[in-house]
C-alpha cells in the first residue's frame, strides 16, 4: 500500500532558507532508502516562513523504516536548530492512484480506471 505524507511546517524567516540548505543533503540521502518514491521539503513562494513536506513511500514498512532510522532523526536534530513551529503534517493510505489526464489528455477529477 502506498503511503503519502503531506502538510507544512513554519521556521523564523530570517531561518528557512538555512535550514533547507542544511538539509538539501539529507534529502537527497533519503531518497535512497528503500521504498522512498518522492521526498522534497520546499520553500512556499507566497509565504517567507512556511515549508511543504511532501513524500510517498512504497509501503508502511517502508515508511516505518525511515522513520526509525539515521536520516530521519538526523533530520529532526537539523530542523529543531532553527525553530520549527506550527507543524501540520498528516500521512495517508492510498487505494487507488491513477494519472490526472486520461488518454485523450483531458483533466479528469473523478477516477476513471477503475
């Protein structure tokens, strides 16, 4: 089962930008792990404090992994040095996932493959 983690965090403005190059590394370290599809923390070009966390991860073992290993607690240490604040971050069971244009190329909102 596919497992997506999604939200936001906040840092001081005057600290985002450190703290995302000083995690660039852990990153793309990250993305090696087994099970690791996508991993990216990104600046909100509307918003000078506010960072998306998003990732999808191959299974929950997967995930459980990360989450008990060297990156992910290295990662927590990083962060804390620049004064996260209001974290929202939510994970989520995948039932279905299929692409948002259909074979014609048109968006498509309802699920179309199934």
């Amino acid at each position: 089962m596919t497992v997506i983690i999604a939200g936001t965090l906040h840092f001081p403005a005057a600290n985002r930008e450190k703290a995302l190059t000083e995690t660039a590394e852990l990153v793309v370290e990250t993305r090696t792990q087994q099970g690791c599809q996508h991993y990216v923390w990104a600046a909100d070009p509307t918003s000078d404090s506010r960072v998306y966390v998003f990732e999808k991860w191959a299974s929950v073992e997967d995930l459980a992994a990360h989450l008990a290993g060297p990156f992910y607690q290295t990662m927590l240490a990083s962060l804390g040095k620049y004064g996260v604040t209001d974290v929202e971050v939510s994970k989520y069971k995948i039932a279905l996932e299929e692409p948002v244009y259909d074979p014609q190329g048109n968006p498509r909102a309802d699920f179309f493959t199934a």
